[in-house]
C-alpha cells in the first residue's frame, strides 16, 4: 500500500481535461439530497432521478470523491456524514466525521484521494481530514491539520488534481497547490497564487466554481451581482507567489437579470447552476457573455452543489 505522502507527491501543475458531468447533486430542504441527470449539453433534468435522506438532520454542503463516496455536512450534528457509492433512500452513513465542540461544518469539499476539507464555526478554520478518517465511538476523528489563513472562509473547491481554491472576505480566490502537505509544515500557509476580481464582495457568500474540462475559474460577486471566469491558460501559467501582484485578469464579467444572491454554483462547458435566495430557487442560466436574461431553467431550492463525476 502507498504511504498517504506518496499519494501526494508530484501533483501536476495543470487540471486534467475529463469527460463532462452527468448527474447534479443538491442538498434540499428539510434534510435530502437528491440528483438530477444531465443531458447531452449538460441542462439537468427537471425531475431527480435518486435521493438520499437516512440520518440527515440539516445538510449543508455535498461533494462526491473517489468511487463515489458521498460526503454531506449535517449541521445538526455537527458532522460530516460519509455514504457509501450508490447510497440511496435509507441508507445508513458508512461513517461519521465530527468537527470539534462548539462549530457546525459548514462548506465541504472532498478530493479523489478521499480527503476531506471542511469549514466550521466562525468560518476561521479550514480542518483537513486525511482519507478514510472516522470517528470512533463517542471520540472525533482527528484532523490531519487545522488550516487558520487567517480570514474567513466562504467557500471552497478542489479541482481534478488536488489544488485547493478558497474565497475569503474581498472579492477573490485563493489557491493553494498542494494544502495538505504545506499546511503541514505552516498551519498559516500563504496560497501560491491569488485571482483578484472586480469589485468588492462584503457580503457573507462568494460562490465559487471550477469548470472540470477546461479548469476555467468563475465566482460570484454578490453585492455587485455579476460572475466573472479566468481561463486556465491565464491564470494557472503565473508563477507562484504569495501576494496580489500575481493576480490573473477578469476574461470576462456578466450579470443575471435578477437579485438572485447566490449560496453555491457549478459550472460545466453550457451552463452555470447555483442556489438562490431571491428567487428561492436552483437557477441554471446559459454560460455566455453579457447579460443573460431569465434563467434557462428553475429547480426547486437547495443549499449545497456539486457536479459529478
């Protein structure tokens, strides 16, 4: 078996090219998750085709990892609860992280390795567990690390090879190439590259997304209600540094046509999906340049995302 560093070791510095999507799983209220399949272009379904509900008492945040473990942040019990690939209906958690005392986990991404990236509490801390952590019996799994950047965390994506991206307060991305091994070394780790967009976000939510095929980075300026993407060729080519003067330029910034204040997004090649407050909604809209009027399509309301595979 490989030691858990060696899995680590040698990440390359590109996201790989994969094959699109095919399902979008969303976390809904009162306490399911469900799926929606996509079609051809990458439009989903108006109708799920699975949900999962055993054991949810107040999900939050979704991500899918590995074989297709399903990772889901339950606020009530203050954990992250792990399914096994398939899960449905009833299904019972195959284990259970739980964050320390005092903190609801909050946004949630997990990697192809199976690690697991969690924000909790005042959002100042980024705990990473290493694959397979669970806990046992009344006592929590322990952290591989407690990541304090000092700000706080909104949201948080990983990508096909492993780098972390992060929004703190002000309207940009923070990415880290290879957080657990340097987080390690520096729980206070400067991220190697900054994206700096246009305008200022003060608000409580930057959704973010990363769109898989291409490695493109989009984000939601909320205040100011326009989305903005960085193609891969731009901003992944700059050095690595730790300071805004490495910051990569806006391709290009667009507006939907409502106050939809967005909680999460996913992107593919067509569309950008995210969960609204105003509408209460799952909105998918075209992925094009300028403004875009009315959405495309109108999904009931959910909190968390993710596409998948």
């Amino acid at each position: 078996m490989e030691s858990y560093d060696s899995c680590h070791a040698n990440r390359p510095s590109r996201p790989r090219h994969k094959s699109p999507s095919t399902h979008l799983y969303v976390t809904t209220p009162p306490a399911t998750v469900v799926s929606y399949p996509l079609d051809k272009s990458g439009l989903p379904a108006t109708m799920p085709d699975w949900q999962l509900k055993s054991a949810l008492q107040s999900p939050r945040a979704v991500s899918l990892a590995g074989a297709g473990y399903i990772y889901v942040t339950d606020m009530g019990p203050g954990q992250v609860r792990v399914y096994a690939p398939g899960a449905s209906g009833n299904a019972m958690p195959v284990r259970t992280i739980t964050v320390p005392t005092g903190g609801q986990p909050q946004s949630l991404a997990a990697d192809k390795a199976g690690d697991v990236f969690v924000t909790y509490g005042n959002l100042l801390t980024l705990l990473v567990y290493p694959a397979g952590a669970h806990d046992v019996g009344s006592v929590p799994a322990a952290p591989l690390v407690a990541f304090k950047p000092g700000f706080l965390i909104y949201d948080l994506v990983v990508d096909s090879v492993g780098r972390l991206y992060v929004t703190p307060i002000e309207a940009s991305i923070w990415v880290y190439d290879d957080l657990v091994s340097s987080a390690r070394a520096n729980p206070q780790h400067r991220p190697d590259r900054i994206i700096a967009a246009r305008g200022q976000e003060e608000g409580p939510f930057a959704p973010m997304a990363v769109e898989a095929t291409t490695g493109d980075v989009y984000m939601q300026v909320v205040l100011d209600d326009f989305r903005q993407r960085w193609q891969a060729n731009d901003w992944a080519a700059r050095p690595a540094a730790g300071g805004p003067d490495r910051t990569s330029a806006s391709d290009y910034g667009y507006s939907p046509s409502g106050p939809d204040e967005s909680q999460a997004m996913v992107v593919n090649t067509n569309y950008v999906m995210m969960t609204s407050y105003d509408p209460i909604a799952l909105l998918v809209y075209k992925n094009t340049t300028g403004r875009q009027g009315r959405p495309v399509e109108s999904l009931p309301p959910g909190y968390g995302i993710v596409l998948w595979p």
